[in-house]
C-alpha cells in the first residue's frame, strides 16, 4: 500500500483527506483489540461526499488509518488544544477515551519514528508539493482540510456538534475573504453551523495556512450525522443525506476557487 494518494487537477483548490485511509499493516492490526479493529474513528465516506463536486480540483488522500498515525498531527507530538482532551499522534484511545491496543502492545517510540517516516512525512511531502505546483499556476493556492467526526463524542466536547464546523485558528490561516467564502454559504444552508469552535483548525490548517505567502488553509468539520445512516457500525453512507449535503459542499468549493483570483 502506497502511504498516499495524489488525484491532480489544474484549479487553485487542494482538497486533503488526512483520515479517511482505513489500511492499517498487519504487523500493526494483529495489536489493535477488538474496538481498535473497529476503526471507529475514520472520517467514514469523505472522500466520497467530494468527489467530482467541482472539475480541476487536486486531492491528497493519506492511506494509513489514523490509528497508525494521525496525518493531521504535529510530528513533534505537542497538542493541537493544550488543555483539552485529545488523541495523539499515535491514538492510545478512541475519542470515548476505550482503549485500542492490547495490554502490552501500544506503540512505542521507535514505532512512532518508525511510522512518520513511512506514512506521516510522505502525506505532507506530497501535500505540500501539490500546493506548490498549483501555486507556481495561479500564484495563489487554497487548502480544504476535509474532515468529519461523530456528533456526539462526550469525552470531547459538550452536547451535540454542528453539522459544519469550519476552522481558520481564529482568521489566522486564510484571508478573510476565504472564510467569508465558506461561512456565508453554510450561513445561508439552514444547517448548524460554527465557525472556530471546537474545532478551529488541526496541524495540517495552521501549518500550511500562511496567507501572506499566497498559501489559505481552511478546515471542515462535517457531524457524522450530516451523512452517514448511522455513527456506530458499519457507518454506512446516507444517499438521501449524502445528497442533500453535496448540494451545500459543491458551492462552496467553487466559490472558493472563484476567489482564489482576487487573493492572487
């Protein structure tokens, strides 16, 4: 399994799929238990939801499961929200705080270094590489971090989440007429929606969002609820929803790369 996929397009819009990969190595799954197996947390049918929204946009999709390591993490292991609980970049736990490793068979530190050079750092240099070649044509690139997550997950946040979450660390990581690009189409949706709540923004947003170099980061967070038939197994797609919320992602991504020009 190769530890990344590249779908090339020619617009200014780059679409990453940090955690929507289910391989997860042998060697690797015969230490997971039997809820680690279950892959629970995968971002379950993104990729699917964006597919062939929009011509010309690229995708970057990291084929690991989280579980192997989280792409979207800082490869130093310092917390994205210091003080708040989360996983890291080797998860120990599900987000309910259940352990997914056998007694005795978590990752080590050697496995961790092991697995940032096999999967971590080839995601990003491909990333980052595919942002810059659609820089060099536009003089401008835009990253869409595409992400989901349960709608109901205690152990990190109170109550029920958002459909949409979007995530610019407080305006840092894009100009602001990208934000505005994104959060007037879900504004006008009728679905829930935040912008810079509980989640605003992961490693891979704040690192690579550096709008005075011609480079906007932007995260969605999509509630599981907004597509899926169901949150727990197997975490089968929703036509009917999955449908419906394509009508509201396909517009936002042209807008943003209809706004692309005025940032260049």
């Amino acid at each position: 399994m190769t530890p990344v996929t590249v779908t090339r397009g020619d617009s200014p819009l780059v679409l990453a799929f940090p955690h929507t990969g289910t391989h997860v190595p042998e060697d690797i799954r015969a230490r997971l238990n039997d809820e680690g197996r279950l892959l629970r947390d995968t971002d379950w049918h993104i990729n699917a939801l964006y597919r062939d929204l929009v011509p010309g946009v690229t995708a970057v999709q990291a084929n690991a499961h989280r579980y192997v390591i989280d792409a979207n993490r800082d490869p130093t292991g310092a917390s994205l929200y210091p003080g708040q609980t989360t996983t890291g970049l080797v998860p120990v736990t599900t987000f309910d705080n259940a352990p997914i490793w056998r007694d005795g068979h978590g990752p080590t530190e050697a496995d961790i270094a092991d697995r940032l050079a096999a999967w971590h750092a080839p995601y990003h240099a491909a990333l980052k590489a595919e942002l810059q070649r659609v820089k060099a044509i536009h003089g401008v690139a835009i990253l869409y971090d595409c992400h989901s997550i349960r709608s109901v997950i205690p152990w990190l946040f109170d109550g029920t989440l958002p459909d949409l979450n979007i995530g610019t660390d407080m305006g840092s990581t894009c100009a602001a007429a990208v934000e505005l690009a994104v959060l007037d189409r879900c504004a006008v949706s009728g679905r829930s929606h935040v912008l810079n709540g509980r989640f605003r923004g992961g490693w891979t947003t704040r690192h690579y969002g550096r709008p005075a170099e011609g480079l906007h980061a932007i995260q969605m967070e999509l509630a599981q609820a907004s597509h899926l038939g169901s949150e727990e197994p197997p975490f089968t797609l929703d036509p009917d929803k999955a449908d419906a919320l394509r009508a509201l992602l396909k517009p936002i991504l042209q807008d943003l790369i209809d706004v692309a020009p005025t940032l260049a």
